[in-house]
C-alpha cells in the first residue's frame, strides 16, 4: 500500500484517551466538521492517506474528493517539543 499523509494548518481536534487509535468503519466517522485521518481508495494507485472532514462531503486537501474513504482514525495528538 501506498500511504500519503497531508497535515494542513488548521484548527484540528486530536484524539484522546477516549479515542481508539485505530482504523475504524467510515460509516461511523464524525459529521461534524472534526478534522480526521482518512483511507482512500485511488483504485490502481492504491489506498492513500489523507486528513480530511465532513461538509456535506468529504473534503480533503485539495477540495472535494469523489473517491469514497473507507475507514476513519482520530487524529493523533502532536508531539510536545
């Protein structure tokens, strides 16, 4: 798999102890604006990796994406130095 992680200045919600760190289903992703990591398929250039957020629809880095995500993760939180 190839992976491409983006991160862009922005307010961001980080995960906490009440969030799994790990990928879960994309139906249960947040709606509201929480800036998440996503997995997405880009058929035969494999699943990328992307921050992204619910507006009605998903919307990564470089705008709206008709690739559909397939699974969702908490942002981590970053580091302290």
């Amino acid at each position: 798999m190839v992976f491409r992680l983006l991160m862009r200045h922005t307010v961001i919600t980080h995960s906490n102890e009440d969030n799994k760190m790990e990928w879960q289903p994309i139906e249960t992703a947040p709606k509201d604006g929480t800036r998440v990591l996503l997995v997405i398929d880009h058929g035969e250039w494999g699943d990328k990796v992307w921050t992204g957020l619910w507006a009605d629809g998903w919307i990564i880095s470089y705008g709206k994406t008709s690739n559909k995500p397939t699974h969702w993760m908490p942002l981590p939180v970053p580091p302290s130095n």
